[in-house]
C-alpha cells in the first residue's frame, strides 16, 4: 500500500467514524477564531471555549480589544496558561487588523504570518474554516503523532511533517481531515492512554501492526 493509498483508506474511515468534521473552538465572528486559537496554545480547546465565552462577552467587537489594556483582557485569560504573552498578542492583533485589514481577518498565509503569534498552524486553521482553502494542512500535536503513526509522515517538525501530508492528502479533503484528527486523538488514540482495543484506524496502524509497513 502506497503512502496515497493509506491515507485515502484513513480518511475514509475517519469521515465514517466522524461525519461532522467541526472545529472545537467556539466562534462567530473571524477575529474570534484567531484569538481562541492563539489562547490554545499550551492549553485544551475545552478550557478555551470555557474562558472565550466570558472573553468574548466582555469585549464584543474587534474596537473594544484594540481599546482595552493588556492587564484588562489578561485578567480574563489567567487560567489559559503564558496569559501576559497571549494578552499583548490579542490586544496587537485587534490594532493590526483595525489599521492594516479594515478589522477583517487576512485571507493568505502571508499576511496571517504578519500578524502577532500566529504562526502557520493558526494561519492553516483560518485560512481552512474561514476562507475553506483547499490544501490547508493544521499541522497540531494530534497530527504529527497520529500521522506517525499511521506510517503517513515521519518526524516531529510541524512544517516538514506539513509538507509530507501535503503530498498524499487530497487539497479538497485536508481541513476536514484534520478536524477528524483532532477528535480522534481526544476520543480514542489519546497521547497517554490510547483505547488500542477500539480503534477503527487499527489495521493501519504500524504500531497495532508492524507488518503494514
């Protein structure tokens, strides 16, 4: 089985255990998905949807970021972890999108890659449920531990791991896939206690089956 054809199986079997592939993060507006996902870092999207809920009500729009202090929008993200830093970076990020992008998230990795703490995990995910471009590969932890070992990618560098899928995922199926991902690394191939025993992905798995290799 080429590495094209595993991943075609995987994906498969993944949309049949997953048909909703949905992002985690709550949001409505675009501005708040970059800001739930710059908070993720370090941190389980379950306590950011928590902590966003309250974030979100105390600073409704875009403006009332850019106007508030870095102290006032830390106090309500304290419990996300690196609170200060995340703080300065979403209060930057409402003043660059107001001044650069008429308060509308940019639409290419570029300018994503421009904006304070994002880097091209966050840039993937924007640009996939935002903007639903095709080939936007969110390279997270699940990925690259799950990917490895599905025998679909090799090493830990989120960029080259990146890359690697970007050649055996279909452009049209990568956001979705990803989101699957995610799930199935919470619910079942979870990094301290995998459930081996009611795995669906199991035959691909070279860890369940060295001989797949």
């Amino acid at each position: 089985m080429t590495k094209k054809e595993r991943m075609q199986a995987v994906t498969e079997r993944l949309k049949q255990v997953y048909p909703e592939a949905v992002c985690a993060l709550h949001y409505t507006h675009d501005y708040e998905l970059l800001f739930a996902t710059r908070l993720s870092a370090q941190c389980t999207d379950a306590r950011v949807n928590i902590v966003t809920e309250k974030l979100f009500s105390d600073f409704p729009t875009l403006e009332s970021f850019a106007e508030a202090s870095e102290e006032e929008i830390a106090e309500d993200i304290r419990s996300c972890g690196l609170f200060r830093t995340k703080a300065r970076d979403l209060h930057a990020c409402a003043m660059v999108l107001l001044a650069e992008y008429g308060g509308r998230v940019p639409d290419t990795m570029e300018e994503l890659l421009r904006l304070p703490g994002v880097g091209r995990k966050t840039a993937n995910l924007l640009l996939g449920d935002i903007y639903k471009v095709p080939g936007s590969v969110v390279c997270d932890t699940h990925c690259i531990r799950i990917c490895g070992k599905l025998g679909l990618s090799h090493g830990k560098e989120p960029e080259k791991v990146e890359q690697q899928l970007r050649k055996i995922l279909p452009p049209e199926k990568s956001n979705d896939f990803c989101h699957r991902l995610v799930l199935f690394g919470r619910e079942i191939c979870t990094a301290r206690s995998p459930k081996c025993g009611q795995c669906p992905l199991s035959p691909f798995c070279l860890e369940a089956n060295p001989e797949a290799k």
